[in-house]
C-alpha cells in the first residue's frame, strides 16, 4: 500500500500477532507451576526464561508493528539528524 494509507494485509497480521500473544501469555499463566518448576532447576535450564523472553518480545513486536501499520503510521524514513539542543 502506499505511505501513510491503513493496510488491509498488516490488519490480519496483527490480529494473528495479537492472538498468537493472548495465547502466550494465557499458556504462561496455565502452566506456572511447571513452568517455575523448569526454571529453577538450575543447570542449563536458566536459558529458559532468556529464551522465554525473546519470544514474547518478538511476538509483541511484531503485534505492535503491524497493528501501527494497520492504521497506517509509519516511521519517518531516515535523513539529516537534527543535533538536540
């Protein structure tokens, strides 16, 4: 679609995003006891909360990106930095 204008195609990302996120978070909170469980074993299962995290992050991410482009903002394209004053 063109700059600026609501995509059609970023709306149905977003809300399989967003579902794919409901369902983390609600696996998340079913599971707690287990997932506490796994965690705290020590050993090489530290990772599991680190990799626990990035998907969540990458899940969000990429809710939020295609929700904001479902309404059709976009980010300004790069040029000449504005030094702060």
């Amino acid at each position: 679609m063109g700059k600026g204008r609501p995509s059609p195609r970023a709306l149905w990302k977003a809300v399989a995003y967003g579902m794919v996120s409901i369902l983390l978070y609600a696996g998340l909170y079913a599971w707690e006891g287990h997932i506490l469980r796994w965690t705290t074993q020590g050993g090489w299962y530290f990772i599991l909360p680190v990799l626990t995290a990035f998907l969540f992050s990458f899940v969000h991410g990429g809710f939020t990106g295609y929700f904001w482009e479902s309404l059709g903002v976009q980010a300004k394209p790069g040029g000449e930095k504005k030094p702060a004053n």
